[in-house]
C-alpha cells in the first residue's frame, strides 16, 4: 500500500519519532534506574551514550548497505533493530544485558537515520526538499519531548515505560513494512572513497561542530529531569518542564536555517545561536526560570541543525559527498556515544546536579571555536582558487 512520497515522509517522520524516544527513554527514566539497572551516574550517561556507539561503526558501510541491499531492506532492518533492541533493554536483568540491548537498538537507529535522509533526497528535488528534511529533523525531538512527558507519568514502574518504548519501534516497524516503497538495489556509481586534501579541514571542524552540538543537546535533555528533581520538582513536573526542550525547538526546526540563508549571514546565525543556548544552559544551572531557559535553549537550537548540513555541503564536492557524509556521520556518533558519559562522569566527581548541563555548555563553546576553523578553512580555499 502506496501513501505517496509526502504519506512516506510522514511514516518516515513517525519511525524518527519513535527513535527519538527510544533514545530518551533511558534519561528520562534515569532516576528510577540507579541503584536498580545501573549502579551511579556515569553508567547511567555510559547507557544513554552506548545507543549512539553502533553509529559510529555504520556510518561507513551504511551507503554500500543500501547500494547492494536496496532502501526498503536497509530501512526495514533499521527499525526492526530498534525493536528488537528496545525488547531486550525491557528485558535486561543487568546493566550488561542493557547495553546489548541499546547497542542492537543504536545499529537500527543509525540506519533508519541514513536510509530515511537517503530516501527523502531521493524523492524530492528544490524547495521541497527543505520541507520534506525539515519534517524528518523535527521528529527526532519531537520523540525526545514526548518520551520527557509521557514515562514519568508511569510512576515507579519502570520496566512498562521501556517497554513501552519497545511496542512504539514495533508500530513504527509494521507501518514501514506496510506503506514505505523503496528503491532496489542499485549499482555503485563513480564515486571517491576518500577526501580531496583542501576538504579535511573544514569537513573535520564540523563534524566536531555537529558531534559537540548534538552531545549538549543530548545531555541537557538527558541529565535535565535529574537536576530539576535535586531542586525539589516532582518526577512528572520536571520530565513535563525539560520535554520543552524537545518541542520548543519544533517551530524553527524546518525554516530557522533557510531564514538564515536569506539573511545572508548563516555563520553569524549560527555562532549567536551557539552561544545562546550556552547562555540557557548556565542559567538553568544558576537556578533561573527552567519554564523560560529551557524553552528558550530548544527554539536557538533549531537554525544551527539545517545550516551545519548545510556548512558541509559546501565543504565537499560532489565526488566525495558520499564518503565525506560518511566520516560526518563517523564524528556525530563518537561524540553522542563519548560526550554523555562524560558529563555523567563529571556529575560523580563532582556531586552536583548542575554539573552535566555545565559540561554541555562547554562542549557548545568548543562548537563555536570549531566553527572558526571551518571559516577560516574555507575562506583559505577561496582564497586559493
């Protein structure tokens, strides 16, 4: 059964919404799991990281995945993964027996993630382009929001909420296989298998840059209900506040970056919105109005999502688009596998709750230094030319 290419958006669109959910699950129910699935707090980042370690293995092949199998398969394998992965986390009697099961659930993510984007490219052309990438961007959080408000709303229960995340991939799975029409397996084109030498630099920078900008946004939402909880919030009241991260970034999410092109000055767009979201995060931890600072860091965080896609397109050309989205990729899932335990690390060592969101305003800081070397690369290449 044919939906169209806008009706295979819209599964698309509702299989992210599922991943994004399956990737918050374990934040938003974090304070229930220590002490029972994970012993402290750096396991519990350790858990929430891991879902995005396999990523950092697929990216690579992903695209010989889809060459040699064809779209649907690849999709299809995606989000039964994801199922399969979330069924095993519900299960998981230990904290190793949990890691298998985000791990297996991470592979699938990290190939609806490429498969989907792969998918709309290959369906729409010009402006709707940006309409169709645009709506399969805003389900991501859309999926971290909705896991944020609905799980703490289970009370104590935690084993119902991941499995409730579990039956969520399951639908999204059955609604792929009935609806989503792909592309067959398809001949590998011509295509560089490595980097023009000028395209290192600027290409590295941003993977640092979406690596950097991804982590924080993780970690603010994952670490988010655990802080407003130790300043006296109930469970259902700070899940409730930090999913406004997670749908406040939804309004701008498809049109902030082309706003910003039109403007003329995507990079200062960009760098303002960085450091305003490091300005939400230091004054959330400095105990400000979490209704305004949260909100306020999920709308900056929509315009930086399109335009540094769109800062790497520019950065490669068309041979080595393929192989350079892949080492893009590579840098995003180190970063969202390292970057999470990390901040949970440092809330051990230190003791205090603020401390993650801390540590992800510097790794947004780092964004902004990064950002720099890109320009500068860039502006070297034109130079030359």
């Amino acid at each position: 059964m044919s939906l169209g290419r806008w009706g295979d958006v819209g599964v698309l669109a509702l299989a992210r919404v599922s991943m994004g959910a399956q990737l918050q699950v374990v934040g938003a129910l974090g304070p229930l799991l220590i002490g029972s699935l994970v012993a402290d707090w750096a396991a519990l980042g350790t858990l929430i990281g891991t879902y995005s370690l396999a990523g950092v293995f697929v990216a690579l092949p992903a695209g010989w995945l889809l060459a040699r199998f064809g779209d649907r398969v690849v999709l299809l394998g995606g989000v039964g993964l994801m199922a399969l992965g979330g069924a095993v986390l519900a299960l998981a009697p230990d904290f190793t027996a949990a890691v298998a099961g985000r791990l297996v659930s991470g592979v699938g993510g990290a190939l609806l993630t490429i498969a989907g984007a792969k998918m709309v490219l290959d369906r729409f052309s010009g402006a709707a382009v940006a309409l169709a990438m645009g709506m399969m961007l805003m389900a991501w959080p859309f999926g971290i929001g909705l896991a944020l408000l609905v799980l703490p709303m289970l009370g104590q229960d935690w084993r119902t909420g991941l499995w409730l995340s579990a039956g969520f991939c399951s639908l999204a799975f059955v609604l792929v296989m009935l609806t989503v029409q792909g592309g067959g397996p398809q001949a590998a084109t011509q295509r560089r298998m490595w980097l023009l030498r000028e395209e290192w630099r600027p290409l590295l920078a941003l993977g640092v840059v979406w690596a950097g900008y991804n982590a924080s946004f993780a970690v603010a939402v994952g670490f988010t209900p655990a802080f407003l909880v130790a300043q006296g919030l109930s469970r259902a009241e700070a899940g409730a506040l930090a999913s406004l991260i997670g749908f406040s970034i939804l309004p701008l999410q498809p049109m902030g970056g082309a706003i910003a092109e039109r403007l003329g000055r995507p990079m200062l767009v960009c760098v303002l919105c960085l450091l305003g979201m490091v300005g939400a995060l230091a004054a959330t931890a400095a105990g400000a109005p979490a209704w305004l600072t949260l909100p306020a860091f999920g709308l900056l965080a929509a315009p930086p999502s399109s335009l540094i896609m769109a800062f790497a397109g520019r950065a490669l050309s068309a041979g080595s688009r393929a192989f350079g989205m892949g080492v893009h990729y590579t840098l995003f899932y180190l970063g969202l596998a390292l970057l999470p335990p990390f901040a949970g690390f440092v809330r051990d060592l230190t003791g205090a709750p603020a401390a993650p969101l801390l540590t992800a305003a510097g790794f947004l800081a780092v964004c902004v230094t990064a950002l720099g070397v890109y320009a500068a690369a860039m502006r070297g290449r034109a130079a030359a030319a």
